[in-house]
C-alpha cells in the first residue's frame, strides 16, 4: 500500500517507519527543508531507541521517501496521515491551524478517492473540520478517519509494532476496510482493533492522557500525606498496584509529569470541557498538582539550607522529561533549574540525550557536564531528575569522592532507603523518609 504522511516529528517519524517496516511505501513530506534533507541523507533527528535501525533500512531499501512537496508526498497514495503539530493556543484549546493548512492544500491537489486520518492528537470535532476544509475546493470521493497514537517515548517503536489496541473512527465502511487491512500485521496476535465514530475516537486519546496524568498526581498527592504521616510512598504504592482494579503502572510519585503529551491534552480537555459548559473538577486539581510538585524538591532543598540557595551549587543529574528521550517539552527539570537560578544558585547538569536540546533553550545560564560523575565537581548536592538506567546504579564510591557532602535529593526514588543509610548518605526523596 501507498501511505503518505504528513509531518515528520515525533509521531510522524515513527509512524512512517513502521508502516514501511510493513511492506508499505511511504512518503513523509514536511515543509522543513534542511530537517528533509537530514531525513533523506539518512540522519534521524530524533532520538528513540530502535528507531534508527528500521529507519535506515527502509530509507535504504526505498520503502521510506522525504519531501518537501505535498503534491508529490501524496500522489498515488491510498491513505494520507496527519502528524502536525496541535501545540496549546493563547486560550489553552489546541491550535488546529496546522492542520487544518493542509486540509485545506488537500482539496486542491487530491486526484482520486483517499482516506485522510487525523493522527494527531485533536479535540473532538476535528475530522469534521477537516472534511469541510477539504470538501471547500475538492468534490470527489474521500473520507476522514480519527486514529490516536498511543505511543510511549522511550517505546514508540515497540507500542506500534505491538499496540495494545488501535483506536479506528470512521462512520465510513470502505475508509475501515482500509485501515483495517493497514493495521493488520499489527495485531495479528489478537489485540483488538476497535471501530467507532470520529468524535469518540477523537476524545478516546484525550480520556487516556488525561487519566493517566490523574494517576500521577494522585500518587504525588499521596506522597504528600506519606512525608506528613511517616509513610513509604512506595509501599503504598505496591499495596495498591496489586490490585487488579488499579494496575500497577503510573503509580510512581516523583516529580511530577512534562512531555508532549500530558500537559497540552489535560489542558486542552480542560478547554474543551469548559467550551461546552462542563467544569472539569478533576482534571483542573490534576494540573494544579502537577505544577505544584514540579516544586516541591527546590522546597526540600531551601528547608535542608535553612531558606537560602544564594552561592549553593548544585549537580543535576537528568534534563529530559522521562528516560529514553531527548524531548524537553515541560521537563520538570527545567522548571527546577529555573528556580535554582531564582534563588541564587548554579548548576552544572547532564542528560545522556538531551542537554543539546536545554542548551538550545536556556544557553549557558547553566553548565553541562560531559559525564555524569564531572557534573558532581565542587557542588554542594545532587539532584535526580528523571530516572535514566545509568542513574540507577551509580558509583556511590566515585560519588562519595566528586560530592564530598554525600547530600542528595532524588526526585524519581531510585535508591532504597536502607541502602543509602548503610553508605552514609544525606538523602532525601519523594513520599519516603529522609536519610
């Protein structure tokens, strides 16, 4: 099958990929010249583990094609995928103006009937809108499919070849024989595709972030009430995980959620509750948790200070949002640097992926260290912010050595407790006494 698809980031990218790991020829198209370029050249431009090597074998196999030419991405193709961005507007709802941009380029260049599908992440009533926008300058036979990616950075690869489920919305019988059969060596071991209108599937994605976004800040409420009462967070949490009700998975506090994802869709539901006269209670406690826990290590730390940062130095271990990406967006650990530098303090940092990415934001307002025993020279503390495999297990030997205080405050409970006691640690983390 021919497949185009429109936007070459995150999703877009490993969108692609997969479908032509499939047998499928693909075309991605996105109006970043230099960005094609790369692509074509054969040089990814994001990190993901396992990407690469699909993506370097389908680009030299000539199953997976770059361009800048919508015309050209699309021709012959039988389904075309909107992966564009829907960043938040002024007003918090997403901003559709991407996609509907090339909707509308859509009604002057399409030749023959195909199935548009609205990959990314959009409120409800969406694929109607792109269906007028299309429909404005084209009146030949087409149809318009909501199908939300439910992809995991870290495990996008993995999450596509094997999705738990495939969300399909279409009130259209030959647009679902078509994804249907897309989708087929997908979930060849069972995993249900599930049919249903455009509006639900459209509000399916938005439902999952955001009850996945309430379980992180219910467990980060409770690991307030942990630190007040002189309870374990993560006993807690393992008591409650094996029940078969609540799963075991988002269940781990820390210091709060970022990425692309979370924060824009609980906000964007939040708006779109709110355009139809709906409060959404939960969710708007859900984002006010979650910014308020951002804080709550930079609290720690002024409290083991005595209310003072001014001259302290500090390591900061981890930048991106989650381990196994070099994404940025929302980082938690971006809202703690800048309040470091707020109250006076420096700060030298590493990520084993994303520090370019900071750097291209924040410049040289901090240091970036080359390893994650360098960034300990001369700082008064560690910080932990995100759980990155290689900060599981660490030296404690060469850290006791670099960070003479043995003071850290983990943000992503990676050490247990009695452990870092026996090593003589000062250690402080989430929901957990201090050591």
């Amino acid at each position: 099958m021919k497949i185009a698809v429109v936007g070459t980031g995150y999703v877009g990218l490993v969108t692609g990929t997969c479908f032509a790991e499939t047998g499928n020829k693909v075309t991605c198209v996105d109006i970043d010249a230099s960005k094609v370029a790369r692509l074509a050249g054969g040089e990814i431009t994001i990190y993901e583990p396992g990407l690469e090597k699909l993506f370097l074998r389908n680009l030299q196999e000539g199953r997976l094609q770059f361009t800048t030419n919508l015309k050209e991405g699309i021709e012959g193709a039988s389904i075309i995928f909107l992966a564009l961005p829907t960043p938040p507007g002024a007003d918090g709802h997403a901003d559709l103006q991407y996609i509907l941009k090339v909707a509308d380029d859509l009604g002057f260049l399409l030749n023959g009937y195909a199935v548009i599908v609205d990959k990314s992440t959009v409120p409800v009533g969406t694929a109607a809108k792109v269906r007028a926008a299309i429909a404005k300058n084209y009146a030949g036979e087409f149809d318009v499919v909501s199908n939300p990616e439910f992809l995991r950075e870290g495990v996008a690869v993995d999450d596509f070849m094997k999705p738990d489920r495939v969300v399909i919305g279409s009130s259209s019988d030959r647009a679902k024989k078509l994804m249907g059969d897309l989708f087929a060596p997908f979930v060849r071991q069972g995993n249900p595709v599930i049919y249903m209108d455009e509006a639900s599937a459209e509000l399916t994605k938005y439902a999952a972030n955001s009850f996945l976004a309430t379980k992180i800040s219910f467990m980060n409420e409770i690991a307030q009430l942990c630190e007040r009462m002189g309870a374990d967070v993560d006993m807690v949490r393992r008591g409650i995980g094996s029940d078969d009700r609540i799963g075991k998975r988002f269940l781990f506090s820390g210091i709060g959620y970022g990425g692309s994802c979370f924060p824009k869709d609980v906000q964007a539901l939040i708006k779109s509750a709110a355009s139809h006269d709906y409060d959404f209670k939960i969710l708007n406690a859900v984002e006010r948790v979650n910014e308020k826990q951002k804080m709550h290590i930079v609290n720690v730390l002024k409290n083991h200070f005595n209310g003072s940062l001014t001259g302290k130095h500090f390591a900061l271990w981890g930048l991106a949002f989650k381990p196994n990406t070099d994404d940025i967006r929302e980082a938690p650990a971006l809202t703690i640097i800048q309040a470091l530098l707020d109250s006076g303090a420096t700060v030298t940092a590493f990520d084993p992926e994303a520090s370019s990415h900071v750097k291209g934001v924040i410049g040289d307002s901090i240091s970036y260290a080359p390893n994650q025993y360098a960034a300990l020279e001369n700082a008064d503390a560690l910080i932990i912010a995100t759980e990155w495999s290689v900060f599981r297990t660490p030296d404690f030997e060469e850290i006791s050595k670099k960070l003479p205080s043995k003071l850290i405050f983990d943000g992503r409970n990676l050490f247990e407790l009695q452990a870092m006691k026996e090593l003589g640690f000062t250690y402080y983390s989430i929901g957990r006494a201090s050591i």
